[in-house]
C-alpha cells in the first residue's frame, strides 16, 4: 500500500452535513500547519471548487490561488477524494486524499486516507528531514487535529 497516513474522528451530524462541514465550510475549520505549508507564502484559505473536476484551493491575501489537487470523486454524504500538492513537489510527485463518512447510530465517523507519499522522496524539503515513520506520523498529527477543529464547527 505505501507510505499513507490514516486517521478517523467521530462527529455529532449526519453523514451528509460532515460532508458539507468538510467541502463547503473547510474555511472555517482549517488550521495551517507552517510546517506543511502547500506554498511559501501560505497560509491562506482554503475552499473546495465545485464537484468532481474542481479543485481544492488555497487563495493567498494577495488574491493569487494555488491549486492543491483536482476533486476526483464526490459523493455528497459518503466519499470525497481529491489530489494534494505542495507547490515544492515536482510533476511526478503528487498524494491522494481520500475521505470518507460513515453512519455509526447518531454519529458519523469521517475518516481519512492520506495516501501516495511514496512519490515524495525522503530527502524532499517537504518531508524536513524526517524518517518517513515520523514524517507520517506529524502529518497524521495535523490530520487529527483538523477533524477535531472540523468536529467544532459542528
């Protein structure tokens, strides 16, 4: 399978408002991470571009936009997946996002899938000079506290 990152979280809302906390109102529960910054003059906000064939974006204060990763799969209630680039990563380097909201009594568990690290070799300045264990184990880190910022705006 490679080098991914997998993380999960439970939040008080149906399947489908998580999805609509997770794709429309991204800019209001995500943190940036400085040590993950997708450009050198993030951080800025990020918003989702439609459906499948958008893209997830950050817009800089000097209104320029970074285009992180094209939306691939859109299922409103059940799955999203998207690209996830930083502007460092060369053309063959490029990770996979995949999200997924599941039912679980009152609950839905949002679960995501960071996957594709492989493509980023580990002397890339994106990876800061960590063992891949531990660089993974940071982004996770980042992950779980973004579902629990996203969980808050619930």
């Amino acid at each position: 399978m490679g080098s991914r990152v997998l993380v999960s979280i439970r939040v008080k809302a149906t399947p489908q408002r998580a999805f609509e906390a997770f794709t429309r109102d991204i800019g209001l529960w995500w943190k940036p991470n400085g040590l993950f910054a997708f450009t050198p003059r993030s951080p800025g906000r990020m918003a989702f571009e439609g459906e499948v064939g958008g893209h997830l974006v950050e817009t800089l204060d000097n209104g320029m936009v970074f285009q992180i990763g094209e939306i691939s799969d859109w299922k409103p209630g059940e799955f999203l997946a998207f690209g996830w680039r930083q502007a460092s990563f060369e053309q063959d380097q490029s990770t996979r996002v995949e999200v997924s909201f599941e039912a679980v009594g009152e609950e839905t568990r949002v679960t995501i899938n960071h996957l594709g690290w492989d493509s980023v070799p580990p002397e890339h300045v994106a990876r800061h000079g960590f063992p891949d264990g531990v660089f993974l184990r940071r982004h996770g880190e980042w992950w779980q506290g973004l579902l629990a910022s996203m969980r808050e705006t619930l």
